[in-house]
C-alpha cells in the first residue's frame, strides 16, 4: 500500500464554469475518497505561500490576481497513489494540449490570458501535498487546546 493524501483545488474559472461537481465526480468516479471539502477565498498570503516555487515567473502575478479572482474549492483526496493519479485525471498543465480524457483536457482550453487558466491544482509529490495541505487545511494540523 501507498496510501497518500493530495491537496486539489478548483480554481476560479472553474467554480465560474459550474464544473465543481464534474470535477468531484472525476475524482469520486476514479475512485479516491474525499476527506475534507470546502469552499472559500484564498488571500494572497495563502497563495503567494502555496505558488512559492514559482515567485518571480513572470506568471507569477498574474497567477497570484487569478487565484483571487473568484472562490476556490479545496479538497482533499485520499488513497493509494492518488498524487500521481490525480495529476494524471487533470492532465498537463497546458490545457491546448492536454490529453482529451483528462479534466484540463476536456474542459478547459487557452483563453490567451497572461496565466493559464486550467481548472484545477493538484500536488506534485508527497512533499508537496503535506506542505499544501498544512497551507490549506491549518484547522486539521492545530493543536486543539483543552
Ligand atoms: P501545474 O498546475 O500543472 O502543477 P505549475 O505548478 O508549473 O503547473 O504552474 C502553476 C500554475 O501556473 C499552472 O497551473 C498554470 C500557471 N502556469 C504555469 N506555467 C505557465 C506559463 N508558462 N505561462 C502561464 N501560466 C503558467
Ligand atoms: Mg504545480
């Protein structure tokens, strides 16, 4: 067994679009379980602290203002292998090449804006999914007092 957790988001454009629940459905359809879900708007702290591998891209802004754009859902998603699994559902970062099949490859498509907008985030590694889950999800790693 690997049984690993990832953090997945759906971004603006995404809840914009009404394709929350396509995305859910792809993921519960996959067959990984859904452990924590919710909605809500990312501050730029957050997402400055999330996209900090790519700080001074000059995508970096633009991502940054997209991601604040509208709510975002996040959820996480948990069993084995989902890391790779998800990356694999959701398809490559381009969405104007992404496999068809795949979410960005399906839904999603270059709008000629300065960030590509493609739907949904998911983690790279297992690293990354416990760095981004701590980012996301603060409430399930505090220490609860009393
Ligand atoms: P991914 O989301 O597939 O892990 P990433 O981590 O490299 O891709 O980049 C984060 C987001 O930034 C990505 O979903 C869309 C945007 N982005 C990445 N590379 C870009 C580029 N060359 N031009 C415009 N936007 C880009
Ligand atoms: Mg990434």
């Amino acid at each position: 067994m690997n049984l690993e957790r990832t953090l997945i988001l759906v971004k603006p454009d995404g809840v914009r679009r009404n394709l929350v629940g396509q995305v859910i459905s792809r993921i519960e359809a996959k067959g990984y379980a859904i452990v924590a879900l919710k909605m809500m708007h990312a501050d730029r702290q957050l997402l400055a602290a999330h996209y900090a591998e790519h700080e001074g891209k000059v995508f970096f802004e633009p991502l940054i203002e997209f991601m604040q754009s509208g709510p975002i859902v996040a959820l996480i998603a948990e069993g084995n292998r989902v890391i790779e699994g998800f990356r694999k559902l959701a398809g490559t970062t381009d969405p104007t090449t992404a496999e068809p099949g795949t979410i960005r490859g399906d839904l999603a498509r270059d709008q000629g804006t300065k960030v590509v907008q493609n739907l949904v985030h998911g983690s790279d590694s297992p690293e990354s999914a416990e760095r981004e889950i701590a980012i996301f999800f603060s409430e399930l790693s505090e220490v609860k007092g009393n």
